[in-house]
C-alpha cells in the first residue's frame, strides 16, 4: 500500500511541475498555402514557419528546422488566427446587474475553461475573444481577453496575459430598463446615463485626488492624515481617466454614441471603442476622429426598438470614413462563423477582401490593443493560424485547423466528435437543448425570477 | 408519530452522564437521571488509538471527562462503572471539520426603508462577519443527535449566511447540561453565493466586494493605529464588519472558503494569493484536477463526506446504441473518477479532513467505505475522521486521538469500523456515554404509506435562478377536501411584493404541486411548481412557460400555524 | 367648435396635395408589373438544368418563356449578360410580417394566448408593409412560410410571397396546421426540470394531443354526417387536417420526439410535414422511411447537446437529404429572413452539395406544399418568382441586381439601403463639432 501511495505521489509530482508550466507553445511549419498575410498581401504558394509560438518566417521554400512538424497546406488558404471583439464564451458569470456602476468586478475571476463554446469557436478559425461583462450597467465589470488554448484546466492559461485591461461600458435601452425601470434608480433616460458617467469619473477625480494628498501628507511627521476609503469601483474609473483601461461600449443609437464621445472628450479619454455601434454609420466622421473605432454585428437589427434603424451597410460606412471597423459575434453560434459574417462586408458595401478580412484580424486586434502581437501573419507576431480549405470569405469555406501559438487546437480530419472536458457524473440522459443559450451581453438578468417581463420582452443583446 | 416514538427510545437508552458542577451542587435527582459516577473504564476491548496504529487489546479509563490511561494493566478506582469490551472496538471520536447539525438560519432582517438595492446595508447583503455559529446553534436538535450517532463527538459549526456568514466554533456533541462550546471565532465562514436581486449578486461580485472588505479593513485598522498614536486625527469609523474583520486580516482567523468545484477552489486560491490571508478550503465536491493546486497553496481541506448518488449509472441500460454507450462511458468514467478523488487526495500526501454540510448522518459509512473501495487507505480514512480534523482546528493537543489527558471522545463499534456488519454501540462524547441499539440487519427500507403530507400553514420560499434568488410566502389552507393558498412574489413589473392565488394544490403522498398565474408583459404566465414535502421541508421545482425551471424549496412556518 | 374645427381641417385637406408637391422630393420607385425580358443570361432553372446564354420572357405574372431566341416584342429588355438567373428563394419557416421589432410586444404577433388555438391564422396579421420585408426580397428570398408559435396548436401558418398590399395579394397558395410536438428536450440552458418531469410532462401533453385528435375525428365524422354541430372554430379548424384540406405541420426537434411524431401520425389519415428536425439527422432513415418531408432548420445553429460534433446542425439537412428525405431550409428567423441563403450554403458545404441545397430553397419546398407547378423552378408557365445575380447568389459577396415577385418587377431599394445612401458621405461632415 505504501508503496503504491509513493508512486502516485511521485506522479502527482510531475504533474505539478507541468501544471506550473508556462502556456504550451508549440512549433510548426505550413507549406505551399495562399498566405492572406492582411497587412502586406496574399502570398500564392508561400510558406510560414512558427517556432515556440512566434511566427519566425514567412516567405517560399522554408525548410523546416528538425524535430519541427511540416503540414502541406496546397491549395489551402492560411490566415491569421480570427478574433472575436464581444464574446461571453468560458465565462461562469456575465452580469453583475444590480448597480449601474460594477467598474470593480473582473471577468477574469469567473474565467470557465471547460465550456465547449470555447472549442466550437476554435472549428470556426477564431483564436481570441474578448469575454465581456454584460451590458446592464452604464459602467460594467473589466472584461478578460481569452486565448482559445482548449483543454487547459486552470483559467490563467486560457487567458491572455499580455492584453492590456478593457472594460465594458453600455447605454441605451439595457441600463435604463434595469435600473430605471426594473429598480427605480438612476438611469431611467439617455440623460440619466450621462449623468451617471459624468458623476462616476467626477467622483473618480475626486477619489484620486484624495489618495494623493494622503500620500503626499503622510511623508510629513506629525500629519494627522489617515488614508481615505478604498474604492476599486473609483480607482478602475481613475485608472480609465490615466489610460490604463480601454473602455468597450454597448452602445445603438447615434445620440448615445456622441454623447459618450463627448464626455470623453471632456475628460481627456481616448481608449474607447464602441461595440454594436448599430447607428455608429450616422456619427462615423465622429467616430473616426475621436475614437477607436466600432465593433458591430454584420448585419443584425430589429431585435429591440433602438436597432430599428440600422443598416447593413453599418460596418461599409464606418471603413469607408475612416474608422476602425471590426466585426463580432456577441454570440456562440455566429462566433463560429465570423468569416462568413465578415464576407457580409462585401454583399452590403463591397469591401474587398483585405478590408473585409481585417474586420476579424488587425481592427479587432487594435481595438483590443494587441495588434502588435496578433491580428496578421507577420514574422514575430504569435503563431495564432487557421488554415482553410476555400477562400475564408467564402460561403462555402470551411475551417481545418487551428493553432494557437503555434499548437494545434482544431483539426477537423482527426479531432473527436465529443469535446466535453467535464461530464456530470449524475448525468442520467445528456441535455439537449432546443433553443440555445447563446452567449449574451444579457445572459443571466433576464432569467431573473423578478425580471421575468424582461424575459417575455426577449431582449438579450 | 414513528419518528418521535423512536427517538424516545434512543433517549430512553441512554446512560446519562454527569455534570461536574450539578453533581457537587445537586445532591438529590428526582428524575433518576444523575449518573452515579464519572468514572467509566471499557475493558479489554480492541483499542486504536490514533490511525496507522494497529489495535490492541487494552483498558480505556476515562474520569471527569478525560482520559486517564490506556493499557492491560489499568488499576480502575473503586468508584469506576465497568463497560465490559472484550468483544467491542474502541476508536478516537470523529471531528467534523464543518457542520451545520444544530444550525438555525437567522431571520433576514427588515429592509430600511431607503434601501438601495445597487448599494444595501451589509447585514441585508449577506455580510455578517460579527456573527458567530454559536448563536445560530441549538446542541438537542435532532440533527446532532444524528451525527453523534454516527460518531462525531466534536464539530466545527458554521453559520448559515450569505457570502460572509460569519465565525465558526468549535463545540462538543456533548451533554445537553452544557453549553458544550469548545472554541469560538475559529474561522470566518465566506463562500461566492451572492445575495437575492441586490450588490453583490453573482460570484464576480461577490469576489470585489471581498476585496473592498478586506482593504477597507486594514486601512480602518492604520487609521485606528494612527489615532492611538497621534493626536488631531478624526475618529476611525469601525463599523461591525470592520470590527470583525480585524483577526481576519491579521491572520488569527482563517477564512474557510465553500468550494466545491475545482474552478471555486481556484478561485479561492487566486484570492488568497492576492489579499494573503489564511485560507481552508471546505465542501470539495469535484477536487482532482486540482490536487495539484491544493498541494501548491499548502491549504487545509475539508472535503465533503458525500458521493455522487449512483442513480445514473445504475440506471444504464445495455440495449443502447454505440453513440449512447460512448456517453454513457464518459458517465460512468466521471463516477469512478469522483469516489477515487479522497484516495488521490491521500496518494498526493495532502492531510485532508471532512465536512458534513450538507450530508445527512445515515450516509457518513457508506460514503466512507465507498471511498476506501476505491482506493483511500483506512488509516487515512480515520486520520481525516480524527487526527487530521484535529489539526486543522488547532486542537490536536486535546482530541483526535486515544491518549492519556486527551479528551473522552470515543467511538466503540461491534467490529472493526469499517466492516461490513460494524455498529456503533457507544459514543462517548466528554466523558459522557451514549449508548445505542444494536440492530440486527436492516429491513428493505419502508415505503411511504401514501397518507397525503400535512401541508398547510405558512411556507417560506425560496427560488433559484441564473441572477440570483427570490422568495417570499405561500400559504396554503384545507379547503374541504381540497387545498386553497395564495402566495406572494416579486412583482414581475417592477418594485414590490403582488399576490396570486394558488391554483390545483394537489398533494398525493409526499408529493404537493400546484399553480399560479402572474401578469407580466401583457402576457398571463402560469406557473407550476411541484416537488416533494419531507417532513417541514419543500424541495421542488419550479417551471415558468416557455422560459424554464427553476430550483423551488420552501420550509413550513410553524410560528404561524400556531398563530392561526 | 365642432362645426368650424372640420371645416378647417377640410381647407387643409384640400391643400394637402399642393403642399406634397411643394414638399416632395424625387420619385418613390414602386413595384411594377409588365412583360420584360431577361436577356442573355445563365439560367439556373434547378429542374431543367442549366441554360447557358439563355433569356426569360416574363408576362401577365408568370414565365412565359425560358430558353434562346425568344423574341423581345413588346418587352422590356433587360440585360443579363454574365449573370445568372435562379428562381426565387423559398424559406420554409419564418414569422415574416408577424414581427417588426421582436422586443416590442406589441409590434409581435405570432404567439395567440391559450394552448388550442389552431383557428389563429397567421395570414390575417401578416403586414404588408413590415419593413423587414424590402429587407428581405432584395437578398432573392421571394416567398417564406410565416408561422404562428407557442402552445399545443398555435395556429395556421401560410406561404406568402413577399410583394403586395393586401395579405391576399401576398398569399401564395398554402397553409398548414402547426402543431409543436410535446418535447422532451429542455427548452433551454436553464430548464432545470428534472429527467422525470420532462418525461411527465411531455407524456401529459402528448395525451391531450391524442384526446383532442380524437375530438376533432368526432367533429368532423358529425359534421360530415350533416349534423348541426355548436360553433367550436378550434375543432373545425383541426377537422380541416382529418378532411386532408390541411396539412399538419408538426415542429418537432429532439431524435426521440421525432420519433414518438413518426410513431403519433402512424395510421392517422392525415398529411403531415415536419419542421425543426434539429436532430433528424440520428433518426434520418426513420424519418426517410416514414415519407415524411421536413422543414429543418435553422442550419447556422449551435449543435442540440454538447457531446455533438460542432458542425452537426450544418451537416443536418445534408445527412436527412442523403438518407432520402424530401428536404426544405428554413430560417427560423424574421428580420433575418434575408440570411436564407447562407444557410443552405452552409448545408451545401458541409455534406449537402450546392445541388441538392438549392432544391432545398426552391423546388422541395414547392413540391412539400403540393405548388411545384407554380413555383420552386425556372420553367415556363409557373409563377414570375425570379432572380438575377452577378454569381451564385449563396456566395455571400454576391450582387443581387434584380428580383421578380409574382411578376412584378421588386426596387432594390429598402431602409437599410436608403440610410446606406443618406450616409456613407454625410454632409456635413465632421464641421462645427
């Protein structure tokens, strides 16, 4: 008995050792492929070579180093790893809905590795999403930006430590109804939801000035001085004010979006990117000018009052003016085909390839603010690739593997059909579920017992 | 009626221990109760007197509530009763790491009247560090008599609560003329259930607002510092959760962190790391993958004494397709993994002791041998029930173990404890001896005889969704032959409470369903709840339209029948 | 008052178009009717194959004419050179016109209050003038199924054709009882009912669906006895499927639903059609056997278990149709009715073929309402349900440049297309912000 306890022990052991390893980074070369490199072309028979997770070449004829695993990819298509700007995939909770402002709460602590959703988006090319909060607060919780490296237990490794912070902010329709109309407190209105913002970085102002006397005046002997409260909520709205955080907004209607634009103006704030952004087209030159850019759905509207006025051509007008323009899924099902939803770019505008593709690549990667690391096929770029058979931007193009740092996550020739990383043990007969639930900015406050006028309503985006 | 009349027989049985004080004070017992002596010694029984340790045949002389000696050649004082061993065994008594036996959840208290739900008072958002499980506990509930039973002579209470319960306490399972309190504040009980429809609500909250609680605490704590020290500075605001917090962040008190998933366990750990205090894991439910981890953060563990109930696996047909048998393996493989974690657990060299939160006493073996069927050695099956519980409550030095001047805790079974036919025969709990019956072997359990639940009266509800809970009251009165109520709820459209008539109330056995309609929307929704009554408890469930089910468990209000 | 307050208001009535014409701008491009030939095209007729430099002669609502040589004598020539020519795309299961912005309640109306309803019919609240509907036809879907939901018997579904001002106008010839299946799947991620419970209620339903089957033999072997029977529309409206006026269309979804459906209908006199079908693809040969036609869809959708390849509602239709089931696409869908052709090209990548998917959105859906001869192909003498597109119109870049409905010639122009226009160069710009 003992004996054999020594053996487990020495087998827990060593995997120890590899659990407190660094992520995988993995190593391979892909031959022959049409490389759509996004920032500098389309590469007809061309080769990329990915070494411990870095892109190290990208041209013809590279042979590969020894040990290094080769895949002919003739008469594929290689493209940068898709990422998806909104996403609430492999995430245990997505709203904290009960104050208009949970600047505090952090994504990354309810990071779920095992969800298949995470899989489901590898087999449809994209390598990164950005798990938001919701958007039932005018100011949200702090998003996490995922790397898709499926089959990992521990949620630091599917997070991707190197992105900066983001936040989720929303207006409009979503905050108003829950806090206004569900609780009776401020916002009810457009209006309340700027005075909220308005009020929130004041406070933070305030806040942060505070902190400074104190740290100034308890250098000084005899100072009566004591350290103000401490708020994470003020200091996460500090470190927006200081550029530190990105801010994500859930925003529709025009009005909204230059409101926002101005009180970001007013307080010295230029890290924001408008998500939706359904109206962006009508105050593009504006978000051009002063913003990130936009992040929308290729084609979605009427599913609520403030997206009946929208356009397909939403994603056209914003590139054609200037504004970085990506396309996203808010959604498990169209996160597995934003290729497709990308090429919508060019039935409604007639974008070309490269801008169209973009849209799933550099401009997401910008607005997430890792565009230096991913987002195109680049020598010292990570190794985040999906080769296709088809064109990408084609209907009928369908994905064949994934890498993600140059590991291979997806592979459509030998994966197995059943990814489950976790099964009930009590599971009498699997679940089927018939009308999925999708990832949504408002998964959870719906299905709130109280709200349950909200869930008639069927308001999820 | 059974259940009462059995229950007296068990007292009936008892030999009554003493108490030290009464005995000097009290002179003469009318009941006939008082014990004639505090001295006991079980004789030539098979003794083991700590795990790893094989048994002996030797004395256990126990006086006043301590251990006197353990040997062959004991020389017993004449005042000592003599509880013949030779065909018994003789253990430590079981600590429980983690217990709610004996624990009332306190009533929620009224909101104020400017309640906001996006900013509540501490104590209405579930935290309450200043509360202690002694408060909440109440040592002749039926509960601890059950555990008892099956063995457990010390427990760690816990309150009941919302993401900061409050401090747990260390107390015996002793007489019921004690206050039975061993230790108190030994733990601040916190776990990532947010509070019904108000900040924080979800884990991800719950989670910051930890972090406000805690910073915010040690920076009341300079302040205070501060204004011992230096004059001119303004009064620190100690508000009780402050107050309470104080041992928590200066590492006298452990916080114990509910985590039965391997993602809560993480997340349990991941906050330790950052804020630094000092963590036991408690209610491990799904723990292998992160064994690893636990062994990493050096962090005691309390799993939960239960295993997943084999109503799935046993239900596995064979006559199925291949696509349904690969599903029904994977099953059938996240079973065996599950009852095999306790002896990785062990494998992995991580002393771990159980918490029976949420276990019900009768299951305690049967949990116990099915973890050792699969792989957890008896040693340390025992060490978890003894000498490892008594470590991580910081009190080896008086339990845990058979040793003279150790406490009187001991458990004496029929046969080895972990054999198939073993019955525990006394449990002998601070000197005092509980004696039980010895059955022969169980019948095939007894069916309900069909005679409908006694419903009616007031029910406390509570219902779970995805955001969080809601709850309120339903009532439900005999209406001839039929049942009427009315219950009250959220309304749907805003603020505030509605009512809504109960429709079909049927109860057939243990079984009571009925319906109601709400408004909302302009749309009328029914919606229909139904689960089973056992005894003062509800546990349904509850499914609205086309939107889904929902958890539904309510607990009768016997305060209000009687008011009626 | 009274008196003077309509006198007013009858000056500024007949002032009105005085004022229109000071006012408006430009002409609005209606929907028109006429003989017009397509000239010069590649036509895809689907049933006949394909026609290479090939024209269509449209006249009086219908095809006249599909092949070379036809003669442009009075027609309005519109050339198609280097296009293709398709009929007009089916999509099988929507609730077009029922719904304009689905969180509104009161701009939906597809879900009737009460469990039997099956006199609801869905024509009745179609609206015309829905915007969601321009939006659609210029994607080259010419006509959908808008279908009622919720409940046992939610209503009557009806096949429109998406030009017109009146819903009879817009009718296409096909209605159909719908039935939802009692299922016994959840109905979503936080459907918690235990295994039990769904199987008791799904049985509880499924015997009121029997006694009310059982009701409506009753009525209708009374009533065609001549009896003079009580007013009872729900009954007579289900006596319609026992009469075999109507068909049924059952939604049914979960492998073994579909399976206690084929096992409900067996021996029931009565036509019926399958819509949904999410999982017909573990029971396709039983469905194939059973002749049952199925509406599946949507294709772009996630997979009913998690133990499920990802692809498996892609692969779905494909595996139905291979097994030999008659197969329509469906959206599911309102205001994205216009995606119809990206499902089926999804069907079409993953096992379908771009064939068989494309029957799938114009002839198998003609043939399951029993209208192949007047729509589902490009053939002389069915309806003028036509369109022209620079490629393959699934191909999501392609360019639909023109739509025919029932003949009439459809402006490629609706709101997302007019805001297109108003703001792609917005003046002013970005002065005097």
């Amino acid at each position: 008995m003992k004996k054999f306890n020594y053996f487990l022990a020495v087998l827990l052991g060593l995997s120890i050792t590899y659990a407190s390893a660094q992520t995988k980074k993995g190593s391979v070369l892909i031959k022959n492929a049409t490389v759509i490199t996004v920032t500098n072309g389309t590469l007809e028979n061309s080769d990329v070579l990915v070494q411990d997770g870095i892109i190290k070449q990208v041209g013809q004829n590279i042979s590969a180093p020894s040990g290094i695993e080769t895949i002919d990819a003739t008469g594929k298509y290689l493209m940068p790893g898709i990422i998806d700007a909104h996403s609430h995939v492999a995430l245990d909770v997505v709203n904290e809905a009960t104050s208009p402002i949970v600047a505090e709460v952090r994504m990354r602590d309810v990071v779920n590795p095992f969800e298949v959703g995470i899989y489901r988006a590898l087999a449809g090319g994209v390598t990164i999403s950005h798990a938001m909060h919701g958007s039932a607060n005018v100011v949200g919780g702090q998003n996490v930006t995922l790397k898709h490296r499926w089959g990992s237990e521990d949620p630091a490794d599917i997070i991707m430590q190197d992105a900066p912070r983001t936040i989720k902010f929303a207006l409009g329709e979503n905050p108003t109804r829950v806090h206004g109309r569900g609780r009776g407190i401020q916002p009810r209105t457009r209006m309340g939801v700027e005075a909220i913002l308005r009020n929130g970085f004041n406070e933070a102002l305030q806040y942060k000035k505070a902190w400074e006397d104190y740290n100034s005046a308890s250098s000084e002997k005899g100072n009566t001085m004591v350290a103000p409260e401490y708020d994470e909520r003020l200091q996460t709205l500090v470190d927006i004010l200081d550029g530190k955080i990105i801010i994500h907004c859930h925003s529709y209607r025009a009005d909204e979006i230059y409101m926002l634009i101005n009180v970001a103006r007013d307080f010295g704030i230029t890290k924001l990117v408008f998500q939706h952004t359904n109206e962006g087209f009508k105050v593009a030159p504006e978000i051009a000018e002063y913003t990130m850019g936009a992040s929308v759905f290729a084609d979605w509207w009427a599913y609520k009052f403030e997206v009946y006025y929208s356009t397909a051509f939403n994603a056209a007008i914003l590139q054609k003016n200037g504004a970085i323009t990506s396309i996203n899924s808010d959604s498990a099902e169209l996160i597995r085909h934003l290729y497709h939803e990308a090429a919508k770019t060019q039935r409604y505008g007639g974008l070309t390839d490269d801008e169209a593709l973009a849209m799933i690549t550099m401009n997401p990667a910008k607005q997430l603010g890792i565009s230096d690391k991913v987002g195109s096929i680049e020598v010292g770029k990570q190794g985040d690739l999906v080769i296709f058979e088809g064109h990408p931007l084609s209907v009928y193009a369908i994905p064949q593997k994934t890498f993600v740092d140059g590991v291979k996550y997806f592979d459509i020739e030998t994966d197995e059909d059943d990814q489950r990383l976790r099964v009930s043990p009590t599971e009498m007969v699997e679940p089927i579920y018939m009308t999925q639930e999708d990832h949504r900015c408002m998964q959870g406050v719906e299905l709130n017992f109280s709200d349950i006028s909200q869930t008639l309503f069927n308001t999820n985006y | 009626m059974k259940k009462t009349l059995l229950k007296a027989s068990v007292l009936g049985l008892l030999v009554f221990g003493w108490i030290s004080e009464n005995s000097l004070l009290a002179q003469s017992d009318p009941t006939g109760k008082k014990p004639i002596t505090s001295t006991y010694a079980i004789t030539n029984a098979t003794v083991f007197s700590e795990p790893g340790k094989s048994g002996m045949k030797a004395t256990v002389l126990i006086k006043d509530g301590v251990i006197q000696g353990v040997g062959s050649n004991l020389s017993l004082p004449i005042e000592t009763k003599v509880i013949p061993g030779d065909s018994l065994f003789v253990y430590p008594g079981f600590i429980d790491g983690g217990s709610d036996a004996g624990i009332t959840a306190p009533k929620d208290p009224e909101r104020p009247k400017d309640f906001v739900s996006s900013n509540p008072p501490d104590e209405i958002a579930g935290i309450t560090p200043w509360r202690s499980a002694v408060d909440q506990y109440s040592g002749d509930d039926n509960k601890v008599e059950d555990f008892r039973k099956a063995g457990f002579t010390v427990a760690q209470i816990l309150p009941d609560g919302g993401m900061i319960a409050g401090k747990a306490a260390i107390v015996v399972f002793g007489s019921e003329y004690s206050n039975n309190v061993l230790k108190t504040n030994t733990a601040l009980v916190s776990s990532f259930r947010g509070s019904r429809g108000m900040y924080p609500g979800t884990a991800v909250g719950v989670m910051a607002k930890f972090r406000d609680i805690y910073q915010n605490t040690k920076l009341t704590q300079q302040r205070g510092e501060k204004y011992q020290t230096v004059s001119g500075v303004s009064r620190p605001e100690m508000t009780p959760t402050y107050t309470a917090m104080m041992d928590v962040i200066n590492g006298q008190v452990p916080v114990m962190y509910t985590a039965p998933s391997e993602l809560e366990v993480r997340r349990a750990i991941s906050l330790q790391k950052e804020l630094g205090f000092k963590l036991i894991l408690k209610g491990l439910d799904d723990y292998a993958t992160v064994i690893d981890v636990i062994k990493e953060a050096n962090v005691p563990v309390l799993i939960s004494l239960e295993i997943p109930d084999d109503k799935a696996i046993k239900a596995q047909k064979e006559d199925v397709s291949e696509d349904v048998k690969q599903q029904y393996a994977r099953v059938k493989e996240a079973y065996d993994n599950s009852i095999k974690q306790a002896a990785m657990l062990e494998a992995a060299g991580i002393p771990f002791a159980f918490t029976t939160s949420g276990t019900k006493a009768g299951d305690v073996m049967k949990s116990l041998k099915t973890m050792i069927e699969n792989g957890l050695s008896e040693q340390a099956a025992l060490a978890a029930l003894t000498t490892n519980a008594a470590s991580i409550l910081g009190m080896s030095r008086v339990a845990g173990t058979i040793e003279k001047g150790k406490m009187a805790n001991l458990v004496i079974s029929t046969d080895l404890l972990f054999a198939e036919d073993s019955q525990i025969k006394h449990v002998v709990v601070d000197g005092y001896i509980f004696d039980y019956e010895i059955k022969p072997k169980k019948k095939a359990s007894e069916e309900g005889d069909g005679t409908p639940a006694k419903v009616d009266g007031s029910w406390d509800y509570v219902t779970e969704s995805p955001a969080g809970s809601s709850g309120g009251v339903f009532q439900i009165s005999k209406d001839g032959s039929d049942y009427k109520g009315t219950i009250t709820l959220d309304d749907p459209s805003g603020s505030g409470k509605i009512n809504s008539d109960l429709k079909e109330v049927t109860v057939n056995g243990k079984s009571m369903s009925f319906s109601f309609d709400i408004a909302a929307g302009g749309m009328n929704i029914t919606i229909n709840v139904s689960g089973e009554v056992e005894g003062e408890s509800y546990d349904g469930t509850m499914s609205v339209d086309q939107f889904g089910s929902f958890p539904f468990s309510a607990t009768l209000n016997p305060t209000l029948i009687a008011n009626k | 008052m009274k008196r003077i307050t309509k006198a007013f208001f009858a000056f500024l009535i007949a002032l009105l178009p005085v004022l229109a014409m000071a006012q408006i701008d430009g002409e609005f491009v209606k929907p028109r009717t006429g003989k017009f030939l397509l000239q010069n095209a590649t036509v895809v007729t689907i049933t006949k194959g394909t026609l290479n430099n090939a024209s269509v002669l449209i006249e009086n609502g219908k095809i006249a004419q599909v092949g070379t040589n036809i003669s442009a004598d009075g027609a309005e020539v519109i050339d198609c050179t280097g296009m293709f020519i398709y009929p007009g795309m089916i999509d099988s299961g929507t609730r077009l016109g029922l719904v304009e912005v689905s969180s509104v309640a009161e701009t939906t109306d597809y879900s009737e209050v009460g469990n039997v309803s099956p006199n609801m019919q869905a024509l009745t609240a179609v609206n015309p003038n829905s915007e969601e509907i321009p939006v659609t036809r210029v994607s080259g879907v010419t006509t959908a199924l808008t279908v009622p939901s919720g409940g046992l018997f939610p209503g009557t579904a009806a096949l429109i054709n998406l030009v017109g001002y009146t819903p009879d106008q817009m009718y296409a010839g096909f209605k159909a009882v719908v039935m939802n299946f009692p299922s016994s799947a959840r109905r979503g991620r936080f459907d918690r009912r235990s295994d039990d419970d769904i199987k008791k209620d799904s049985e509880k339903a499924l015997k009121e669906a029997n006694e009310l089957w059982e009701k409506a033999t009753s009525y209708h072997s009374l009533k065609s006895a001549g009896a003079e029977l009580q007013y009872y529309p729900e009954m007579d409206q289900l006596a319609k499927v026992i009469s075999g006026e109507l068909p049924m269309m059952i939604e049914v979804n979960a492998a073994a639903d579909i399976q206690n459906a084929l096992e409900w209908i067996e021996g029931k006199d009565a036509k019926f059609i399958f819509s949904g079908v999410a999982e017909g693809w573990r029971v396709a040969d039983e469905i194939a056997e059973a002749g049952i036609p199925v509406l599946a869809g949507p294709v772009q959708e996630l997979p009913t278990r998690d133990s499920d390849r990802y692809d498996a509602a892609y692969t779905n239709p494909g595996k139905m149709a291979k097994a030999g089931v008659k197969v329509a696409i469906r959206t599911d869908e309102e205001e994205n009715v216009r995606n119809l052709p990206f499902h089926a090209a999804f069907a079409a990548a993953y096992g379908m073929g771009k064939e068989e998917a494309w029957k799938a959105v114009t002839i198998n859906p003609a043939e399951i309402f029993g209208l192949s001869d007047m729509y589902g192909s490009v053939e002389a003498g069915k309806i003028a349900n036509l369109i022209v597109a620079t490629e393959d119109p699934f191909e999501t870049r392609a360019q639909i440049m023109h739509v025919f409905i029932n003949g009439y010639r459809i402006p490629l122009s609706n709101r997302h297309i007019r805001l297109y226009q108003e703001f792609l160069d917005r003046s002013p710009g970005l002065e005097s912000n």
